[in-house]
C-alpha cells in the first residue's frame, strides 16, 4: 500500500523533472535539482495530516519489502482476483478462533466477487498500517496501538468532523464532532434511523479530565475494534498474511 505522502513525492518530483527541462541551460544543473527537491518538500509539510488520535497511520513504508507487499494485496482486493490474494497467504494462514485457517478455507470466503468479505478489506485498506520492527505488520494501524476501551463496545470514529447528535435523527441539533476517537456503545444501533447510542470521553489534552458525551452517531461511520485485521510477517524476507480474523 502506497501512503498518499509517497503518492505526493512521486507526482511532485515528475513536476520537478518537467519543470527542470524547461529551466535556463545556463544555470548549473545541481543547483536546479536542489531547489527542486526544496520546492517538494515544502509542498509536502504543508499537506495536513488526518486529525484524530487514531487516524490511519502509515509506519509501513520504512519496513523492507513491505511496500510492495502492500501493492499486491490492494491490487488483488481491488480487482476482486481471489487467487492472487490467497498466494500472497500463508499456508497455515489463521482466520478465525475455531481453528480455522489455510488456504482452502480462505478461497471459500473470497468465492464471489460479492463475498462478505471483500468489503472489509476495501475498508481495510484505507485504515492505515502499524508495524512492529522489521518482521511484522499490521492493518488496521489502530489494533495495534494502546486503547483502554471494552474491545466488544468499542468503536472507532471513521472520520473526521463526524457529528453527534442529540437525538437519533439527522436534523437533530449537533452537540458534538469526533475525528477519528473512540466511542462506547451504549445500547446497539437503531434499525429504524441507523444511528447508534454511544459514549465519547472528550479529551482536550492528555492531562486534562475527560468531559463524557453522550449522543447519537451514523452508525456506517463506526467499526468496533475488533473487526477485521491483516497481519503478515516476513519470513526468510518473503512478505506473507499470517492471520486475518476478526472477533476476541
């Protein structure tokens, strides 16, 4: 998976390259090239990053091999192309708590293009990844941080600026706006308005007391924290998904 960041450089320097053949030939070329290079990465700092504690994170990039790892299971979600993601599993790949796992079980969640799962891993994928030395990987980059909620109630924010409302209505007044935080669970979620009852402790700082919100949210812009994860791990320098399970 290419971070956005990696997108940025890559279209900035091809810019930059253009830019350079149109440049005086009297100047000296190391000197072009190095205000190029300046020109990008002022353009890059001032990208703003996602908002929000657990926004999706790309600390993948720095890992040898992953990268391109990354591409190929996006390549092969995208495309819907069940034999391509399942070459790039592990034999003994894990994929649920009842001793599910391999290949063939794996093939049989991916059968049709509308299989259950390939949505989750569309939403997988823009979830950012965390990684764990050279050897390990893991998506969402969320699971793989310290969250002090109940994993069964607890729900990340997919968003930023996602609004609370006061009652399970969309005109209802706005008493709130979360990015990519943490919400409780209270009761389940309305089949009737789609919004979920939830809990949010606002933080301003990390030293400050948390003030308790409690409110109404689109429940699409929720996924509890113990949906979905990929973890792959290099062995012998070859990337390989080693568990994609969801549940506790």
């Amino acid at each position: 998976m290419r971070s956005a960041r990696a997108r940025q450089v890559g279209l900035l320097l091809v810019a930059g390259a253009m830019v350079l053949q149109g440049c005086n030939r009297s100047d000296p070329p190391a000197d072009q090239i190095e205000q190029a290079v300046s020109d990008t990465v002022d353009q890059i700092e001032e990208t703003p990053q996602p908002e929000g504690p657990f926004a999706p994170r790309d600390e993948c990039a720095k890992v040898a091999g992953a990268s391109p790892f990354l591409a190929e299971i996006r390549s092969a979600v995208s495309a819907r192309d069940t034999a391509a993601f399942v070459a790039l599993a592990a034999e003994d790949v894990k994929l649920d708590f009842g001793g599910g796992a391999g290949h063939d079980q794996l093939r049989s969640m991916l059968s049709t293009d509308s299989a259950a799962l390939w949505a989750k891993l569309d939403q997988l994928m823009t979830l950012g990844c965390a990684s764990d030395g050279d050897a390990l990987i893991t998506l969402p980059w969320y699971f793989a941080q310290d969250i002090s909620a109940d994993p069964y109630t607890g729900m990340i924010v997919t968003g930023a600026g996602v609004p609370v409302h006061e009652t399970a209505a969309e005109q209802a007044p706005v008493i709130a706006a979360i990015s990519w935080d943490v919400v409780e669970l209270i009761d389940g979620v309305s089949e009737d308005s789609g919004f979920a009852h939830v809990r949010w402790q606002r933080r301003e700082s990390p030293a400050t007391k948390p003030t308790v919100i409690e409110g109404y949210i689109d429940a699409t812009r929720l996924r509890s924290l113990i949906d979905y994860r990929l973890l792959a791990a290099s062995r012998n320098g070859k990337w390989r998904i080693t568990s994609l399970i969801a549940g506790d």
